[in-house]
C-alpha cells in the first residue's frame, strides 16, 4: 500500500507516490491500494487502517509530512501506531546528506506489517526505495510471516 501526505499534490501531480509504485511493480511487488491525504494525523491513521484490515498488505510506504514545518504531522500519526520501530531505517537515511537532518523518516512493525514513512521529495524517495526499502522488503516481510 502506497500513502501520500501533501496538502497541496494531486493524483496527477504526485511524482513521488508514482515512483514509489512504479519501482515497486518494477521488483515484482504488487500495489495493492494507493491513497493522496490531506497531512491531517486522523486522515494518515485512517488509511493506514484500512491497509491493516486487507490481508493483502503486507507492507505500507508512505510519503510526505516528515519535516518540521508547522503542518508536517506524518511522524506524529505513523510513531503513535508502531509496535516495534526499526530506528535503522531513519539513522541510515540520515547518512545521505545534511538535508535529512530535517527529515523524521521512520520505519516499523505495525500488526504484522512492515511500515516505512519518507519524505516527500522525489529524490528522498528513489534514495529511500533504491538503497533501503527495496533491497530488504522481501526479507522483512518474510520475517514477519515466519
């Protein structure tokens, strides 16, 4: 499941949720449902929900709402669900350069799914997808059906 976070994207607009779908279906994976939601906390939680609840998701990408500013409340939505966080995934893509210093990218566990929260960027998310997400998604999901 792919969720974009933007008050001002549109389906035709959002670069970012597309990458994020065309890599995905390129390494055989299967999208199941894709969202574009306000930065609203109830809205981000809604469908992040609604992924739980179909056993065909077996892990949820979401992008936008990580940085500072005033509206950004993605991390605050995504950390408040999290059973186990996979604090790597923000450490590592801090690695990437001093722009991530803004950036509250998070990963984790959530009822038997893999979750991972980017930054909106199109280039945060082909850095993101390429080098972390992609090359561990299978293995993750496969721990979390063990």
């Amino acid at each position: 499941m792919v969720i974009t976070c933007s008050d001002t994207r549109t389906p035709d607009t959002d670069t970012s949720g597309q990458l994020i779908q065309k890599l995905l279906k390129e390494k055989g994976h299967t999208v199941t449902a894709y969202h574009l939601v306000k930065d609203e906390p109830a809205q981000i939680k809604g469908r992040i929900a609604e992924g739980l609840a179909n056993d065909a998701v077996q892990a949820i990408i979401i992008n936008g709402g990580t940085g500072i500013s005033r509206r950004d409340s993605t991390f605050e939505a995504v950390d408040a669900m999290l059973e186990k966080r996979l604090d790597g995934f923000g450490e590592v893509f801090h690695e990437f350069g001093s722009p991530a210093i803004m950036s509250r990218a998070s990963a984790g566990i959530i009822k038997g799914r893999v979750l991972f929260s980017t930054p909106g960027s199109e280039i945060a998310v082909r850095l993101a997808m390429e080098k972390l997400i992609l090359p561990e998604l299978g293995h993750l999901v496969k721990e979390l059906t063990k």
